[in-house]
C-alpha cells in the first residue's frame, strides 16, 4: 500500500551523508523525520495528489517583524501589481529558498550533540522501536499540515496543528516524565495534572503539563510569542485584534507588550490555550454561545489562519522538540 507521504533529501550535498550514512532519510525513523520537517530540511510529496515540495520553513524560528509587514503590504489597493509580485518573490525566496541546515538540528537538540551522536542513535535498532507508532501517525500530521501551508491553505493547516495537539495532549506529558532526569518532581507533578475532575478532559491536562511542568523545565515560562495582525486595511486589522481579544481570556496576553490593532503578544505557557480557543469559537459556532467567532469576524478564514499558523507551529514544535529529546538523546541512549 503507497504510503500518504513519501520523503527524500532537501539538498544534492551527498557530503555528511557519506560520513554519517544513518543521517539519511530513506528507512528513517517517524521521530527523526518529524526533526527534519518541523526544522525545514525535508523534501515530500503528497503522494494521492502527486505534489512534491520542499519543506524548508524552519517552525523553530518566527519571522521577523517586516516579513508580517511585507504581507499586509501585497494586500494594498495602494501598490501596483508588479510590486505585489515582486514582494512575493521575495518572500519565498526568504521561506523556501533560504533553507534551514541539518546541523541546527543538533542544536535544537542539546549543547554539545554531534553528527556523530544523532547517527548513532538513528543507527540504534532497539531505541527508534520506542514509541514508533505514536510519531508514525504523529509525523503524518505534520506533513499534512507542511502540505497545506506550502499550498496556503492555511485553515487546513491550521485544523491539523490542532489534531496535533489533541494528539499529543495526554501522551507527552506520560513520555516526558518517563525521560526525564528527576523523576521524582515530573511524577509528583504529573499526580497533580490527573488528579482532581476525572472529567477535565485530555487538552486540560496538556495545558496544566506546559504551563507547570514543561514551561518551568525549559525556562519557557518568560517566553512570549508574538503574532501581528495585517490586512488589506486598517479597519479589517482592527476587526481581527478585537475579535481575538474578545473571545480570549485576557490572562493570556502580556498586555503591556501589545499594540493596539496590529500586534498581540501572548505567554508561551498560555498559548495552548490561545488555540484552542480559537479553535472552539471559529469550528464551533453555537447560538447559546455568548462569544462566537463568525466568518465575517475575521474577514478571510485563510487570511486570518495565515496570521497564526507560524506562532502555532513554533509553539507545537518546541514542545515536540522537548520531548523528542527526552525520549531518545538523554545520556543513556547516547552512550550506546
């Protein structure tokens, strides 16, 4: 049977792979190949369609501030169409074109890992074998969304960020206690996540895990993820920052770093939340629900999902980094 996905080498360098022949993609394993996507160095294709691109986004980094502002511009009735073209240009030259490295891998990871040491563990039967289907389907997930981000379906893309995070809500914090080296704080910590209201629900649990087991760890916990509001004018942006404001809780925001109209700033440890919010008040649209989000609310569903796609697969990505390292470079897997 074909599989949905299938992946190849992002570049023609052969170099690093004749010297580490386990850092190559073919017969990788899913947590090595979730690496090399959510850090821009993978190449697929959507095999149903036959759509092949390169994933070459590094989600572990944001854009700065005047890519947003390139992207509010092209929307202008005020610049000419050979300028919108241009601009676009440019902002694919800077998304697909400058490429993340493999080697960044190694720093995401942790201090002092060398091509050396990621071959080793790739290389390492009985460790990939450790939760291979839960990343398998997990990987397929992400590639879906690199799919319709490539293709700027950003609402798809965002739909499977947030299957993403279902996914992962109860069984990252079980992996990550599990790794890590004081066990004795995650499972007390863990006891408080599952105790209390049996009927709290999976994403409730995920929240508290980042907010006070992970975000503590990481020093995530000053950490906050910006997200600017353009659009083809002012009145449109401003309706998009009040619709996200209104139906978020205010806790959420660093309140004093935010612009009016333009640029909302929220905690990382909140950002969970954040979307799924989000995600209740657009998908689900109920007339007993006092805060909605309508259609006309944010103008263009795409557009709007197009503004929060990058911060949330940054978010989602430095947690699955966290716990990607837990679960196969700690010291002992490394030794073997």
């Amino acid at each position: 049977m074909q599989p949905p996905f299938e992946f190849f080498e992002h570049s023609e360098d052969e170099r690093i792979y004749l010297q580490f022949p386990g850092l190559k993609i073919q017969n990788s394993p899913a947590f090595y190949l979730i690496l090399r996507g959510i850090t821009g160095t993978l190449k697929l294709t959507q095999t149903y369609r036959k759509v092949t691109f390169v994933q070459g986004v590094d989600f572990l980094k944001l854009e700065s501030q005047s890519s947003y502002q390139a992207e509010g511009l092209i929307s202008s009735n005020e610049v000419s169409e050979d300028l919108k073209s241009g601009i676009l240009d440019v902002i694919r030259i800077v998304r697909t074109k400058c490429k993340s490295d493999i080697h960044n891998i190694l720093d995401y990871l942790s201090d002092g890992l060398t091509m050396e040491d990621l071959s080793r563990v790739l290389e390492n039967k009985r460790l990939i074998r450790r939760n291979k289907d839960f990343f398998e389907s997990l990987n397929n997930e992400l590639c879906n969304f690199y799919y319709h981000f490539h293709k700027d379906n950003h609402t798809l893309a965002f739909l499977h960020l947030y299957r993403v995070l279902e996914y992962v809500s109860y069984s990252f914090p079980v992996i990550y206690a599990s790794r890590t080296k004081d066990f004795a704080k995650s499972f007390n910590e863990l006891k408080k996540l599952f105790a209390g209201d049996k009927d709290q629900g999976e994403l409730k649990v995920f929240n508290t895990f980042i907010a006070h087991v992970l975000a503590s760890e990481k020093d995530y916990n000053s950490l906050t993820i910006d997200i600017n509001i353009t659009a083809n004018n002012e009145y449109n942006a401003s309706k998009i920052y009040e619709t996200i404001k209104k139906i978020c809780d205010k806790s959420i925001f660093d309140e004093q770093s935010c612009i009016d109209g333009s640029k909302l700033v929220v905690k990382f440890p909140q950002f969970s939340s954040f979307i799924i919010t989000v995600r209740n008040r657009f998908f689900h649209l109920k007339n007993s629900q006092d805060v909605n989000m309508k259609s006309t609310d944010i103008v263009d569903s795409d557009h709007f999902f197009s503004l929060i796609n990058r911060q949330c697969a940054y978010f989602i990505g430095l947690i699955i980094l966290s716990v990607i390292s837990e679960a196969y470079f700690d010291r002992e897997s490394l030794k073997h």
